[in-house]
C-alpha cells in the first residue's frame, strides 16, 4: 500500500488546532498543579496530624489509580451531583489533580535534597526564616527538580492525549478524525507522532536553555 500525505493537508488547520488545544491544556495543568503540589507537600511535611494524613492519602490514591479512570470519574461522575464539566474543563482539571500529586513528590526530594547544614548558616548569619525559606531552600531545592519537572511537563503534554477519550479536541482526537474521514490511517497517525515528537523535542530544548539561564549562580558556582 503505497502512503500518500496529500490528502491530509486540507486538514492542516485541525491539526494546528489539535496541537495548541494539548499545548494549553498542558501548561495550565503543569502551572495549577505545580502550585497544588507544593501546598500538598507542605502539608504532607507539616506538624498537623490530619493534614498530613489527607495529603499523604491523596498523593497516594491519585499516584496509584490510571489517569484515564480519574477522567471519566471527573467527566461521567460528577453530573450525577450536579456538576457538568466540558471536556475541556474536566481534561484541565483532571491532569492539574493528576499532576499535582507527582510534583509534590518532586518537590518533596527536592527540598530534602537541601542540606540543613546551609539553613543552620542562614539562622547563625541571622537570617529570618522567610529568607531562608526563599534564598536558603527554595532557590537550590528548584534548580536540583528542575529536570524532573521538565520530564513531568512532557508527561503531562503527552497524557493530554487521554483526553480524547472524553472528546477533548486535541491532538489525539484531531488525528483521528482525520483519519476516519480520509481513511489514511498509517499516515494520519504518523502526523499526529511527529507533531507530539517536535513540541516534546522543543519543550526538552527549551528546559536546558531556562537552566542554563535561570540557574548560572548554580553552574558557576558548582552548587
């Protein structure tokens, strides 16, 4: 069977479509749940007993049941108490929970990862522990995760193709439709791989850039 790509450009634009609906999906689902997760490992690490055993049981239960199950529960589930999510809300939400309790685990080694000897200097220099939170923790604790939160970004870009399940209009679900609709499987499909591909390439590109940038006290000094 011989591969003809011509009959795909007339549906160039649904691709684009596609690609810039995972893209946005993507970055509000890693910015939301980056910032859910570090309140969840605040919490996970904090002195109340309750909060951290809610956190702890959350963590747990959202990192050990399929992405794909959290979706139709968000999707399906919640209309049956009144909550009627799109499939571009429910896809947010669910990979911004699903997101959230992975990066709170990347937090969590990244701040253990800060050895106590540098906030003890901090509190012997006279630092208030705001600053020493900021300047002490925050700053190395971020540069040591970074890499696991870029691995985490390509991740999520890529599980934002699970939301074609739940007729999310994104990439997934772009390909598809255009493969049922010219009947070139094979070559609809190798599109829609290539395009997943080039924005993860990009996205890799892009992360060592930003360290190489945001980080350069840390590279120059051999932190």
């Amino acid at each position: 069977m011989a591969l003809y790509f011509g009959d795909l450009l007339p549906f160039s634009s649904l691709f684009l479509e596609g690609l810039w609906t995972a893209v946005y999906i993507t970055l509000i689902a890693m910015l939301a749940g980056s910032a859910i997760g570090v309140l969840l490992y605040l919490g996970k690490a904090g002195a109340r007993r309750a909060l951290r055993l809610l956190c702890t049981g959350y963590i747990e239960v959202i990192r050990n049941t399929p992405l794909l199950v959290q979706l139709y529960l968000i999707y399906f589930a919640l209309p049956a108490v009144g909550i009627n999510l799109g499939p571009v809300w429910a896809a947010a939400i669910g990979l911004t929970l699903n997101n959230a309790a992975y990066t709170a685990e990347i937090y969590r080694a990244g701040f253990e990862s800060v050895p106590y000897g540098l906030r003890e200097a901090g509190k012997a220099l006279g630092m208030k522990p705001a600053q020493i939170v900021r300047y002490i923790v925050i700053l190395p604790a971020t540069r040591n995760v970074f890499p696991a939160l870029t691995n985490q970004l390509i991740l999520l870009f890529l599980a934002s193709s699970i939301g074609s399940i739940i007729s999310l209009p994104e990439l997934t679900n772009a390909t598809m439709t255009v493969s049922n609709t010219t009947y070139r499987t094979i070559e609809a499909l190798t599109v829609g791989g290539l395009l997943y591909l080039a924005v993860s390439a990009v996205l890799a590109l892009a992360s060592k850039r930003a360290e190489t940038t945001l980080f350069r006290w840390a590279v120059s000094g051999h932190v």
